[in-house]
C-alpha cells in the first residue's frame, strides 16, 4: 500500500509537469498549437478514464509449521482463506519458518525486502517484530497473542490478545451440563502450570460458566507444572474422576492433557480439549475420541481474515494499540460437531447461546486474568469457587 501511495504521489509530478509544457515553459518562446475547436454538430472527444493502480497489498504471515491441529494451523486457515478470497486486493503469503527464532527474523526481513505492507506472527516472536519494526516504520505488523513490554509502544504494531475465558466460560456450561446428565455436581479442571496467566484466564471463565449453568457445581483442579508429561496428567485426571467425582475434566496442559484424555477414555466419563478440535486427533482411537464433548478455541483464522480485509480495503489498523478479542469479535469459540450435539442438552445449548448474546450487548461481563497480578488471580479463583 505505501507503494500506492508512491505510484500516485509521481504521477501528480507528472501531471504538473506536462500542464507546465503546455503552457509555454520551455522558455523558447513559443507555446503550443490551441486544439481544434469541433465542427458544427460535431461532439467533443471524451477524455479518457484515469487509469487506477493495480498494485495489491502484500502481506505476510510467518507461522512455525503446519500440522499442530492448534494455534499455528488455525493461523494458516486464516492466511489461505484471505489468499484466496481477498486475491483481487492482496498477495497473501503463509510461511513456514520452524520453531526457530532466527529462521523467522530471517523471514521476516525478508518479507520487507520483497516490499511487505503487512507481516503478522505470533508472540513467540515478539523479540523479532520489535526488532524490524523498529528499523522499518512504513510496515506495518500485527502481533498475535502477545503483548508488547509493560511501558513498551510501537506505532507500527498492532498487539491482538484472546479472551480465552470466554470460551471457558462455554466450556464451562457444556461440562455442568454433561455432568447433571449424569448425576454429577463435579466437574474438573486440570492446567499445565501454576500461575500462567494463559491458563489462568480459561480457568476463571470455566469456574464461571460452570456456576451459571448451576451455583452448586464444584469444581476440582490440578496443575501438572509441565506441558510435556501425560503420564501425571492421566494420574491427576483418574484421581479427579475416581476419587473426586469429576465426570467431564477440561484438559488445558499442552502435551500434557493428553494423558487426560486417556483416562477419560479409561474410565468412560469426558474430556474437553484446547486450541483445536482434538478429538479430530483420535480418528483412529475410536474409544478416546467419543470422550471429547467440545474443546476451546482461538479462533486466529477469523481474526487473521478479518484485520488483512480490513487492511486492504481501509489502508487502516489500530497500530500502535493492544486489543482483547473475545465473542464479540468471533475471536474465541467452543467446537460445536456431532460430538457435541449429542451430549449436550437442548438446556446447555440454550445456556450458551444465551451467554454469548449476553456478552455480545454488554449484559455479561466475565472476569479474567489478563492485566492482573497473581495475587489478585488467586484471590478471585478462590472467590469463584467459593
């Protein structure tokens, strides 16, 4: 797009240099012949259309791989989906870069080199977008995920965060549902690590949509304190659904939850994912995927979609500011598949609509960790489950 803006910036030059010949500049003396005025009953030609630029505004989205099933392959879909229906205004280009920080700085500048008007990532690479957007103020980034530094401003970053307690809050009603299916005032929550506020911020919304499907619920919770160890998040999720009662555990630990999942499987009971659709993993483990009632969803497709259209068609973004997207913007969700339709009630369904209305106009605000100190999570946390 500056180069647009550039295009049309020389062709004014132009413009004013030609209408300075045509009115004798040229300091010979002489001027140029008056056009012919047209005969009787003749017309005067019409002037030809100015011609538009046909330049389209690049964009990039440098993700770390495809084939996660989560958050970089919900930034992919967002990509392609504004490649393909966003092509008459814009090049859209999705890069690969891996998991290392160097191969996207790499890519990066790269991306600038080839003349980017817009580069989104992820917030594992903040340290790289601070770093060329600094040495390059006329591109403009969009960080997902991440905020910048405490007191830290660029005017050419626009920081998008999730209200992931949103979508807990969904989660939540579906959990207390599927558990008063069953005769069950228990529901269970298990978190990768202790004071995330990542995880913090589902947690609390879980707790609350819980209670507004019903005040009695109880909800039980572990930390693993590793994203990597299924093996301890099986033990804690068969102690949450043998000896606490649990019958539906949300699973919001990395590679962790995975051993949830197993046990739900194990023992019959539920399990609800996080960041994609995870049942979709068990294809081929019947038994395990029939335990997954929903999981919760950041929705980065919608929101990559959304600002690239609102990008080339306004030339605008919020940049320099830090946003929370929630319901409101689509930026967060539930799965709602088969699996879903069969286990939750016509009741839990009509709840969540209801929620999601209701936060949308304002009426339900639902309280989350974003911007908090821990003392102040936890003291909230414990007020939530009474």
């Amino acid at each position: 797009m500056k180069k647009i803006t550039k295009l049309l910036a020389l062709t004014l030059v132009l413009a004013m240099a030609l209408s300075l010949a045509a009115c004798g500049g040229s300091g010979s003396g002489s001027s140029a012949p008056a056009a012919e005025a047209p005969a009787a009953g003749e017309s005067a030609p019409e002037a030809a259309p100015a011609e538009e630029s046909s330049e389209k505004a690049e964009v990039y989205l440098l993700i770390k791989a495809r084939g996660d099933l989560s958050f970089w392959d919900s930034m992919a879909e967002g990509g392609d989906r504004a490649a393909t229906e966003l092509a008459d205004k814009a090049n859209v280009h999705v890069i690969e870069t891996t998991a290392d920080a160097q191969a996207n700085l790499t890519a990066m500048y790269e991306a600038v080199d080839k003349g980017a008007d817009l580069i989104f990532t992820g917030g594992d690479f903040l340290d790289n977008m601070m770093t060329v957007a600094d040495e390059y103020p006329d591109v403009a980034f969009v960080l997902l995920d991440e905020k910048l530094p405490d007191g830290v401003t660029y005017p050419n970053i626009y920081a998008v965060q999730f209200a992931t307690s949103h979508a807990g809050f969904l989660a939540g009603i579906c959990a207390a549902d599927v558990a008063a299916a069953n005769g069950s005032k228990v529901v269970g929550f298990i978190g990768g690590m202790d004071e995330q506020v990542i995880i913090q911020e589902c947690f609390m919304g879980y707790i609350q949509g819980a209670k507004y499907y019903d005040p009695e619920v109880s909800v039980v919770y572990n930390y693993v304190g590793a994203w990597g160890d299924p093996e301890k998040g099986k033990t804690q999720a068969l102690a949450q659904y043998n000896d606490m009662g649990a019958e539906v555990v949300f699973a919001f630990a990395g590679g962790s939850g995975n051993g949830v999942h197993q046990a739900a499987a194990e023992v019959g009971k539920y399990v609800i994912g996080a960041d994609s659709d995870q049942s979709l993993s068990y294809a081929e483990h019947p038994e395990t995927q029939k335990a997954f009632v929903t999981s919760v969803l950041k929705l980065l497709g919608n929101t990559i979609y959304d600002l690239t259209k609102q990008f080339v068609e306004t030339g605008d973004l919020p940049l320099g500011e830090r946003h929370i997207l929630g319901l409101a913007e689509n930026a967060v969700g539930i799965v709602e598949n088969d699996l879903f339709n069969e286990y939750v009630s016509d009741h839990g369904k009509e709840l969540i609509d209801q929620a999601t209305a209701a936060v949308k106009d304002g009426s339900l605000e639902i309280i989350g960790a974003m911007d908090k100190d821990q003392a102040t999570i936890q003291g909230e946390i414990a007020e939530m489950l009474g």
